[in-house]
C-alpha cells in the first residue's frame, strides 16, 4: 500500500492503545456510528471510474494515460508497429483514453529523429491504422499537437527554431538568434488547424494543444521568456495572444462538436519572472472561451528544473501534487479540469475529486509506462499500489532513446 509519513510514524502505537478496546467491544457503537455517516455520504463521494463527459465526447472512467513521447517514430514522424503495440496495450489495460506524446505539427519544428509528428496528409492512412486499433480495444484517442521551438537539439543547425525572441534554451542549449516574426506566427497558427483537422479526418476522438512545459507557446506565455515588445509580449494579454489564435484556429478547423483539449502550467514556479495566479486565471478562460472544452493541468519549468519526479512521492501527501494549482484554477474559471502528475493511489484521487468540482479526470504517465494494465488493476482491487517508484529512468535519456520503464526492458 502507499505510506502516508504520519501514519507510518504513528501507527504502531496508535494500534497498540486501540487494541484493548477493540478487544473489550467497547469501540463498536462509534465504528458504527462512522459507518452509518459514512454511508450517508457515499451518495455524494465521485469514483474514479464513474464515466465521464468531456464536451462532446464520453470517456468510460476518469482514467487518462497523459502526453508522454515514446521515440518509437518512424523518421518522418508516423506511428511505427512497435508504437502502435504500446498504444494497443495501454487501450487493453484499460485507460478510457490514450493522449499521444509531442506530435510535431511542422517539418521544420522535428524535435527528434523518432519524434511524432503528423505534418502531412499522406500520413493520414498510417494515423488511422493506429486510431483503429485504440479503438477495437475500448478506448479513445486524442492526439496531442505541439509546436516544440528551441527545446530539442535534433538537428539545430540544418533547420529552422522557433522561440519568441533570440534566446539560448536551458533544456538543451539550443541558441535561437532571431525570434519569430508575425509571419512565422501565422505559419505556426495555420499548421496546429491543418494537424487538428488531419486527426478528425482519420478517426481521432479529440486533439490537445500543448501549452506547457516551456515549449513554444508556453514560452510566449511565460515572462521570463517572452521579451517581444509587439502585440504578442507584454502583458498577458498580448504573451497569451499566440496560444488563444492556435486555440481557435483549431475550434475553427474541426467545428464545434469536436472535442479540444488544451494542456497548461497551474503554475510555472518562477516567482516573480513567471505568471501569477491572476494571469494564470486568464490564461485558463481565454483557453476556454477559444474553443477548449477541458484543461489539462501540469506544471513546472525547465529553468530552475522544478519538479516534484522524486521518489518520495511514493508517500501519498506528496501524491497527485498539481492539485493545488488546479483548484485555484478553479475558484476562478469555471471549466472542466484534468489533473496530471504524481496521481498513483485511488483514495488520493478521490480525495481530490472531492476538493475540486471542476476537476473530471485524471492524466497518468509513468505508472502506465510500467503497468500499461493498471486501469484493469484498480477495478479489481482499489488498494494496489503500482510498481513505479518515480525513478525516472524511463526519461534519463529522453530523446535519445525509447521511453520504457526500467521493469520492462525486454519491451524494448
């Protein structure tokens, strides 16, 4: 089972002073009492397999396996078979929906040579095999479209970076000397509706526009990146222009019963050079009022490198740890919500559902890369406790090598 610091630290004593009661009889009345008023209130308790209503579409469970980039691409950014069994197993496991990782929506913008990316109709026909697949297995599926700028080093000096001002990225080193122009903002803006409309027309059930992570838009977004003095930097309505156009281009190109996701920083953890929770308010209600039906909330930057990946997560308070964020989230913009990162016991999970009305699902990476059959697990027992101890090994080499867990090396 997952520890809990307090409980592990008190609970031997604790049983022990319990133990001559519970022998006597004497605590039965109020073990009783604790039942019958918790049963009056299962009524109200949200399960994380309920089935679930994101726009338009309907999902079996609150299950999500979030955005997580396999490098197992062919070179000109189709699924490869090898990738099509890891989205087969994640769809026979259970998850109610599969997003996929980074899926480059320009040529230019390839960020590894194994790399996603869904830029041209002729890969059409190779989406949709993988589409029928997820689907023959139970699940949806939604293609997450992202323009990723200077955070890769894959070919740097044979092609074109995109970054809001000249910069050098901390992720990679990548330098970037000119910034993008309202041309290539246009460019960028027409290529996310292009993709979007591509994923309807071979069978998608939604797309996701990357917002977070210190990728392009997200870099418009944060301060500390975007300098630009024009209509597309400044304050947050001019840093969030960018990510409201991709927005509604997409809403545009795939009408309105199409669902759309967007994925963004609760908080980038920048202090004063990141946004504050006004702007981040904003960000999410323009994202909204654009076209998203859902926001996918993560956090975290590449700056200071935070990121509560530890393994201390394996105690439950330090468990589902963007959930803060994503209620502040709410107390200010009514909109649905999916919360990603550290969610890995079902109590956990459902505390949050509790706390948060807005929030409707949960996203899963990691634990689903060890057991892509967890989802199934948890039906039959809600107290197991996933294999994954959050070691990272699974991304101590991303883009050099296929994204697997270190438990199942043989998948290799």
């Amino acid at each position: 089972m997952s520890l809990n610091r307090k409980a592990f630290i008190q609970g031997i004593g604790a049983a022990a002073t319990a133990a001559p009661l519970l022998a006597s009889g004497a605590a039965a009345p109020a073990i009783a009492a604790v039942r019958t008023a918790t049963a009056g209130k299962e009524k109200d308790k949200r399960s994380i397999f309920d089935p679930v209503k994101i726009g338009s579409l309907t999902l079996k469970s609150r299950l999500i396996r979030s955005a997580t980039s396999q490098m197992r691409s062919e070179v000109n950014g189709s699924p490869t078979p090898d990738l099509v069994r890891v989205w087969r197993e994640l769809a026979s496991g259970g998850a109610a929906m599969i997003i996929t990782g980074l899926t480059y929506v320009m040529r230019e913008d390839q960020y590894a040579a194994n790399g996603l990316g869904f830029c041209d109709d002729s890969q059409i026909e190779a989406y949709k095999d993988a589409v029928d697949t997820v689907h023959s297995k139970g699940a949806k599926f939604c293609l997450q479209i992202s323009a990723v700028g200077s955070k890769s080093d894959y070919k740097v000096n044979e092609r074109k970076i995109y970054a809001p001002v000249p910069l050098t990225d901390p992720s990679y080193g990548t330098v970037v000397k000119e910034g993008m122009s309202e041309e290539d903002i246009r460019h960028c803006v027409q290529s996310f509706a292009q993709a979007a409309a591509r994923a309807k027309k071979c069978g998608f059930d939604a797309v996701e526009v990357q917002t977070c992570h210190n990728y392009l838009l997200s870099k418009f977004l944060v301060p500390y990146f975007n300098t630009r003095t024009d209509e597309y930097g400044g304050g947050v309505e001019n840093r969030a222009r960018f990510a409201f156009e991709v927005v509604a281009a997409v809403r545009e190109a795939v009408g309105r019963d199409f669902p759309v996701l967007a994925k963004m920083d609760g908080n980038d953890y920048l202090g004063r050079e990141g946004n504050t929770p006004d702007a981040i308010a904003y960000i999410a209600q323009g994202l909204h009022d654009r076209g998203a039906d859902a926001l996918d909330i993560s956090g975290g930057n590449t700056v200071t490198k935070y990121g509560p990946q530890i393994p201390d997560i394996l105690y439950e308070e330090d468990q589902t740890y963007f959930s803060r964020d994503a209620r502040n989230i709410a107390k200010k913009v009514d909109v649905p919500l999916i919360l990603t990162g550290g969610n890995r016991t079902v109590s956990v999970m459902e505390t949050a559902l509790r706390h948060n009305k807005n929030l409707v699902a949960f996203g899963m990476a990691r634990t689903l890369l060890s057991e892509p059959d967890l989802p199934n697990k948890w039906r039959k027992n809600a107290s197991y406790t996933p294999r994954c101890i959050s070691c990272n090994w699974c991304i101590q080499n991303y883009g050099k090598q296929k994204t697997q867990c270190v438990f199942r090396k043989d998948q290799a």
